[in-house]
C-alpha cells in the first residue's frame, strides 16, 4: 500500500520553495524555484509545477500526494487567494489555489499566511502537538502570529487575523511600514531591535561595539553577539524588547488565555537573552488569574519551517 | 407533546435571577432570590432549588426542562466552578454545576462568566445569530467580554479567556482593582467615565455642572445627560472615553478579525454620544486591511439579558 505524502509550497519573495512530508513528520523531497523570475503568474505556476513533478518522480514510487498546503505573504485561508503583497510581482489578486488546483484536480488544496501556516506546523509537528489553545510568534524582518483556539487556527472574518505585529503598543511611537506608529513590530522585529539599539546609543554614554557599526550593516545577530559578551548597549536593547514584547504577550493572555507562546525566527534564536527577561515582563504584567500558568517556549520546528507549516496545513484540512 | 425550555441563572451579588426561556426567545417565567443571605452555599442552593421548581411549577404542563446554563462572576466554563468571586459572599472555589446537578440529574448544567454568557445570548438569540466571528464587550461597573471564533467562545486553556476590561492599555496608567495599573477597564466602565470626568475638570475651566456633584454621588447617566446638553466637561469626557476604546477595538481587530463587536452594558446606553467615536477613532487605529470591514453595534438583547445570556448557554451546549 502506498504511503500518504503532503505538498508543502512556502512561496517567498524571492524564492518558492517545496517538499513533501509525510504525517509522522518524515522530510522525503525537496526543491525550488525562483519567485520573481516569471511576470506572469501562470508562467509560474506551470514552472513550478514542472519542478514539483519532476522531484515527485524520485519518490513516487510507493507515495500517493493527499494534499496540497501554501504558506503565502497576504494568504488568505477562505478564498485560496494572495492579496496584494508587496514583496511578490503580482501585486494584485491572484487565486493560487484554483490555479493550482488545475494541475492537480481533485487533490485539496489550501493556503494561508506565513505565520498561520507556522502555527499549524508547531501542532501538527513541533511542541504545540495536544495542545487547544496556543500562540504562535514569528519573530523576523517583521511580527507574524497564529493564534489557535478550541484547537484552530482563528482566521477571523476575513481569513486575515492574527496580525500581533500590528497591534499598537505606542500609540505616536515609531514609525511602522504599514502606514501607522508605533506598532508592535516596529519594537520587537529583527529591524526594531536595530532601531532600539540606537535609541539606547542615543541614550548612554556606555562605550560599544555596536558604535562602529553603521545602521545598514547592523543585523539582530551583532547585537545579540554583542550583549553576550557583555555590551551594555546590546544588553539594555534587549531588556527594552523584552518589556515591550512581555507587555504585549500579557494583554494577549488575557484575550485567549493559552496554555503556551511559542516564539520562532531570527530573534528567537537569542535564547535566554529573550526569553527570560521577556517571561519577567510578561509575568509582572499579567492580570493574576493567569500568573504563572502560561508557558513561553521557543518553536520546536527549527529546519525548513515554512515548508512543514505549509504541509502541516494540508494536514490539518483532511483532519477536519 | 412538551415543549422544551432551558433555564437561565444569573448570579450576580446581590440578587439571583432565573428565568425559563425556549429555543425562539420566548421568556416564559421567572424568578430571584437575595444571594447573599445564606452564608453557607448549600443553604444558598437548596433555597435556589425550591424557588426555580415554584416558578417552573407556573409552567410545568407543556414544557420540558431539557438543560440549565449558569452566568457567575469568575466563572470557570470548563470545571463549572465560582472561583474566588470577590462580590460573593463564598470567596472560595465553589463546584456550582456539581452542586445545582445533584438537584437535576440527568439535565445537562453549565457555567461561564456573565460577559460570556452576554456573547452566547447574543449568538443564539441576539444580533449575533449567523456570525462567526464576534466580539461582545460589556460596559458595566467594569469592562467584561467574549470573543467568539469559529462558531465557538474562546474559553481557552484555563477557561478564563475574555478578559478585554484587564489588557493594560496605559503603563503606569490609573490605579486598578485588580491590583495593576492602566487596565481598560479604569478608562472606559460607568466608573472609568467617572474618573475621566474628573480628569476633564482638572484640566479644563469650562463651566460644567458636574462641577457640583460629589465624585461618590456622578453615575455615567449624569455625565451622558450632561454631555447632551452640551456641557463641554461632559463631551470631552466622552471623546477621551472613545478615544480609549477605539485604540483597544482596533488591536482586538487585528488579532481576531470579527464580523462585528458588540456594546453592551450602561455605558452603551449613551448611544451615538459613545458609539460615533469610538467608531471614529477604531478605523483610526485600524491596520488598513481591516478598514471600514467591523461593525460597532448595540447589543441587541435588551432585557433580562443576564438571564437569556445564561439559557443560551444551555441551548448551545444542547447544539454542540
């Protein structure tokens, strides 16, 4: 009998990427194609089909595809649609998955954002598997989340909730890129930890390595590197990004109530230099019913993330 | 053959209200007690028991008591239990569901907390009915809600999901029963309005005829007459009221995507005095995705609304 294996497309800004996982979380295949490199978006497609097809071929024998999942930027979960985002070269409409669906008739295809799809991937494969009520943080260029409760993924509406990143922490604060300020992910992204690190240089009079290096060239990495060895700069960066996350992760809480937050991304990866102070100030501002119940966790997923969040979604769909 | 009815039981700490309602809405008898004059709970309930089966008496012949839903403050959906209600005179972990189903075997009882109970009654019986994805808020002495996802009221993991009146909108900000500082709640309740009143006053020397009234003796009705006849110190309040509700709506929007949000409670008796701005100032703080898509309405249950909250409660267990 032939084992059931799910599509998992992450389709970023520069690259689309693919594979195919089984649901005991097995890696099988893998490729990718270049995002931008087609204008018209079903030169695409058919270019992506081809290579999907093609890395098919060395596992079809004994695999049977049961699903397709996508993890997009703008996705939106009801209509299978990409909805105006500005890092892909289709800045309109475009309804991926009735076009896809074309070249795969009959096999289930479904797409949401990048964020959800990570939120999926942690329950269906990484550290939220059991559990009914988590939230998922995607700490990169940007703040994504998922949030999951009675055991799904909350798409609102529309299909467009969960955006934690623009929740306004600060009202007159920083200028944020979706037109307004002071929204959360303009403090606690991998580029607002950046801009905090300046401020703090505004700031003290501390000596730093960080002084040498100028904004374009400064990464969350340097920073973090920096407070490990001690900087001061580095340090109170740190501290202030894990007041203004702890803060916002608190009124969260007091919305769905989880039983984990789970941080995943390029900042997460600063280990204890986030979490503790962040679970510090998350437990000083929480309302006391929640005190001490709450887990913070870093994201179990740690290889090809995107890919498993997009399987996991094809997944979860024949589940329901 | 019988027609079937759920009872509603509304704990609040003064008075116990009970009320048998069908399936259409149709308030069919009722019934209270003083909550507080048993200082044992058993007492309480036996009381309780023998008032519910006088009134059900009136309407025995022909109906069939198919389950019973409870509204309590600190109520906990998923053990049916009061736990340390501090306007209740048993400010322990009471296992009122436990307790009341030793009266009714085999009639299904659940629990929840009033502004939960409010969002079910208006799903099942209110301006809710068909949505999704809601929000109820409720502006009483404090700021109460439920959000309903997906069909379903977030619970979440500990059953104490909700809690909009507590997410911290103001560091440092007004001084909290809960023991924080800068709650929602100290902003936008009956006794928030009042502070801000006072607020107002000391900032302004508009002549107001608030300025006679003792701060123990202002009710928001005064403030909201006040504001209707034009009295600047009264309207200004209600800007910064809106002003801070707007804010808190439109973060709540971009984590949960609702269909529409609910008002509810005294302070929503303002009507547009309340509404327009805070309308005004949610699509102001709006992420753009989500502009003009939220309706901010009225709550449409108007009477007993404690009650038909309560029996909803019963009539959607019942659906599940």
């Amino acid at each position: 009998m032939k084992k059931e294996v799910a599509l998992g497309i992450d389709i970023g800004g520069t690259n689309t990427a693919f594979g195919f996982i089984d649901r005991e979380g097995n890696y099988l295949a893998d490729g990718n194609i270049l995002t931008g490199k087609h204008e018209d978006v079903h030169d695409y497609l058919r270019e992506l089909y081809l290579e999907i097809e093609k890395v098919f071929d060395t596992i079809r024998e004994g695999h049977t595809l049961i699903g397709i999942g996508i993890g997009a930027p703008n996705g939106n979960y009801y209509k299978g649609t990409i909805e105006y985002a500005v890092n892909l070269r289709w800045n309109e409409v475009i309804p991926m998955c009735d076009m896809l669906q074309e070249y795969y008739p009959g096999i289930p295809v479904c797409l949401t954002n990048d964020a959800n799809a990570a939120a999926i991937g942690e329950m269906v494969y990484g550290g939220a598997r059991g559990m009914k009520d988590f939230i998922m943080v995607t700490l990169g260029t940007g703040v994504g989340s998922g949030f999951v409760s009675n055991g799904k993924l909350i798409y609102g509406h529309d299909g467009f909730a969960g955006e934690l990143g623009h929740i306004i922490v600060s009202p007159n604060g920083r200028q944020c890129g979706c037109g307004r300020q002071g929204c959360l992910e303009t403090y606690v992204s991998a580029t607002g930890v950046k801009r905090t690190a300046y401020k703090m240089m505004a700031k003290y009079n501390y000596p730093s390595e960080l002084r040498s290096i100028p904004f374009n060239e400064m990464t969350s990495k340097t920073i973090c590197e920096a407070a490990l060895k001690g900087d001061l700069i580095a340090i109170n960066t740190f501290k202030y990004t894990a007041k203004m996350l702890g803060e916002a992760l608190a009124n969260m809480v007091a919305i769905t109530s989880p039983e984990a937050i789970f941080l995943m991304g390029g900042l997460a990866k600063a280990g204890d230099l986030l979490f503790v102070p962040t679970k510090d100030h998350m437990e000083m501002n929480m309302l006391k019913n929640f005190s001490n119940k709450v887990k913070l966790l870093p994201s179990q997923l740690t290889q090809n993330v995107a890919i498993y969040g997009a399987a996991a979604l094809a997944w979860n769909e024949l589940k329901q």
